[in-house]
C-alpha cells in the first residue's frame, strides 16, 4: 500500500545533474510559504502581494538591463513592463501572442515566427497555441544562431524573431547584437529567450539584454538560476505597448484588466521571486556564476582527460559523449542525467552540483567505462 502524503518527502538534489530546476535560496523558500493562500492575479484583492510583484519585475528589469533603458524606473512605471509569469513557457507563448497581435496584418498567409532550431521546446507549444507558423533555421557548427539563415527566413509574414541567450540544450549564446540589427531592418521585434541563462548572463561578457538596441522583450526564470521557488518565470518589455496588447478585461476583479496567461496564479513563486532577488542580487548571482564557471570548466578537462567528446562549455552546462551502456548503468546508480537531442549526455552546473557531487559521478563513471 502507498504511505500517505504526509509520509512522503521530496527527491535530494545530490544526484540531480540534468535539471534546470534547484534548491531554492532559503528566503525564497520561506516567502513562498507565507505567500502560498495569495492570488497576485487579482492584485487589488491581494495588495502586499502585488507590492512584491512590483518589485520582483523591478528586480528583473535590472537583471535585464531595462532599468537602463527605461527613463522613469521606479517599481511602479516598471510594473508596466513586465510580469512574473509562471515560467519560461508562459513568458515564451506571451511574447509570441503579444508580437502577432501587434504586427502589421498585411501578411499573406499564417503569421511567422523565427527561431534558430536550438530554441526551447515552448515555442512549438506557442505556435500550435496561437495558430503562428514556427520557421527554425539552421545553427552554426557551434551551436550558435545562425544570422545568414535568419535574414533568409524573414518574409513579409514574419511577425518575430527569436534569439537564446543560453540554450536549453548548449547553454550557447546567440549573436543578439547581429539578430537584434537583423530584427530592427526586417522591422520585427527581436525576442530575446534567456529562461535558463539570464541570471548568468550579467557576469558574463556577453551582449544580450536591453542594453541592446533591438531586443524588445526578454524571458528570465527565478526558478532555475534565480533560486526562487517553483512556479516563478518573468517576461519583461522594452516597451509597455508589448504588454498592453496582453492585456484583457476583467469584469469581476477588483482590477479591470489582466496581462497575464493564467488568471488565479501563485503568490508564492512571485514572493520568492522578490527574496531570491534581494538576497542574491547582484553578488551572491556573481559567485553562483563564478563558482558554477569553474566547475563547469572543472568537469569538461576531467572528461576530456577520460577520452571522451567534450562540447567546450559556454555557460555553466556540459554536454558530452558517454557510451549507451555507461549512460543507462550511471542512470540505475541513481544520477539523474538527459540526453540532448544528439544524444550526448549533459549536465547543467546548478548550485546543488557541487565538485564533490561531480566527484562522485566521476568514479562511478571510472567505475563503469
Ligand atoms: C527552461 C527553459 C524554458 C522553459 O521554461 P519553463 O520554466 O520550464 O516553462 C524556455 N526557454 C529556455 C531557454 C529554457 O531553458
């Protein structure tokens, strides 16, 4: 007979390699206990939750390089700008609907989306969602947008382009700069998908964010770098145009309209959101990201010393030939380990993945090669 709910405890993290999810800041942990019975879909109703919103959006604007870019930056006019959505996919089929709502409609046929065929899975959810045609184009050798390939895709019916900064499989960067001149001379917005890699990103010598001329809405998870808890994904605009043309009316809320997908949504992920922020923004993000750098470069030479393919780590992620047999045997020894759709083995340097836990799976790995 199966224990009872009460009885049963969620999984460690010791042996998770794979996921993009963590171990949430212990602040985040208890915000998201005291916010659990708050609804911050109807923020009259629930004001100190949507307070905390306010300031988790003005949180990732500075995450983003919005707060640069928007004059006026104080939690209340940021407000205007983004939202804590329930993750990555949510912000995803947002930007996608708010840019097909906003194109031109002298398209000829079904609107269409670029993306590089590196791009996260949700967007294939958006298009069968929002009845847009999704166009991927090919990547370079490197795993990287390929910008030839995107200026080819971009017809009159094209109503966004896309670009990752870090890619779920890779962790690689676009060239947002050249997407985002691409973007603006199609005249289309470029929307920039950092989920995974923006909480990153800030530390890094990359060019990605509203700093750059062109970018026009960005998605950045708390809950996978961001160390919040689940549910709390984020979708910022340049412009708040892009999330005007979200919005609905709400005849029964004590608000009179809504920009999010879901109505009722968790005030725990949004409360969470706000503590990892003040916890972690910007030095205690800055370590995660060193810390996570030098592991990352760590494992790959180890790796690489064992004879097998490496792909040279980019952002904190690992991905790497390991033989079937030896993939399967470290899987029954408990690790959790995916595959990319090349079938390598990958492992994202999240801050429970520690150089002892990696240490660990290595011997296991001796153990079985
Ligand atoms: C994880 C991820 C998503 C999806 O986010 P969810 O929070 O799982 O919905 C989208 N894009 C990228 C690049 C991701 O890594």
């Amino acid at each position: 007979m199966q224990s009872s709910v009460a009885e049963r405890r969620p999984q460690s993290f010791e042996r998770v390699l794979s996921s993009m999810c963590t171990e949430p800041h212990p602040a985040a942990r208890r915000a998201a206990e005291r916010f659990l019975a708050t609804n911050p879909g109807d923020p009259a109703t629930y004001a100190t939750i949507a307070a905390l919103e306010r300031e988790a959006v003005a949180g990732l604007a500075e995450v983003t390089g919005l707060t640069g870019v928007v004059a006026d930056a104080d939690p209340e006019s940021l407000a205007a700008h983004g939202y804590v959505t329930s993750g990555g996919t949510e912000s995803n089929v947002q930007a996608v609907r708010s840019a097909r709502d906003r194109a031109d409609t002298g398209a000829s046929g079904d609107p269409v989306v670029v993306a590089p065929e590196s791009a996260h899975f949700s967007f294939h959810k958006a298009a069968s969602v929002l009845g847009v045609e999704l166009r991927t184009v090919p990547t370079d050798a490197d795993g990287r947008a390929d910008v030839d390939a995107a200026a080819a895709a971009l017809d009159g019916d094209a109503v966004l382009l896309v670009g990752v900064a870090g890619t779920t499989e890779y962790g690689r960067v676009d060239p947002i700069p050249a997407l985002a001149d691409l973007a603006v001379d199609a005249g289309v917005p470029l929307h920039v998908d950092a989920a995974w890699g923006g909480f990153h990103l800030p530390f890094s010598d990359h060019d990605w964010g509203f700093a750059v001329d062109g970018v026009d809405t960005v998605t950045v998870d708390p809950h996978k770098v961001g160390r919040a808890a689940v549910p709390a994904g984020g979708l910022l605009a340049r412009d708040r145009g892009a999330l005007d043309a979200l919005a609905i009316d709400t005849p029964y809320l004590e608000t009179a309209s809504q920009a999010s997908l879901t109505g009722t949504r968790s005030g725990a992920g949004v409360a969470s959101a706000a503590a990892a922020m003040e916890e972690l923004w910007r030095d205690g993000y800055r370590a995660e990201y060193e810390r996570a750098s030098d592991v990352a470069e760590w494992l790959a030479g180890e790796l690489h010393g064992r004879g097998l393919r490496v792909v040279d780590p980019e952002l904190p992620l690992v991905a790497f030939d390991l033989p079937d047999a030896t993939f399967e045997a470290v899987r029954e020894r408990g690790w959790r380990l995916s595959r990319t759709g090349a079938d390598e083995a990958r492992i994202v340097v999240m801050p429970h993945v520690s150089r002892a836990s990696l240490t660990a799976f290595l011997e296991d790995v001796d153990d079985l090669l």
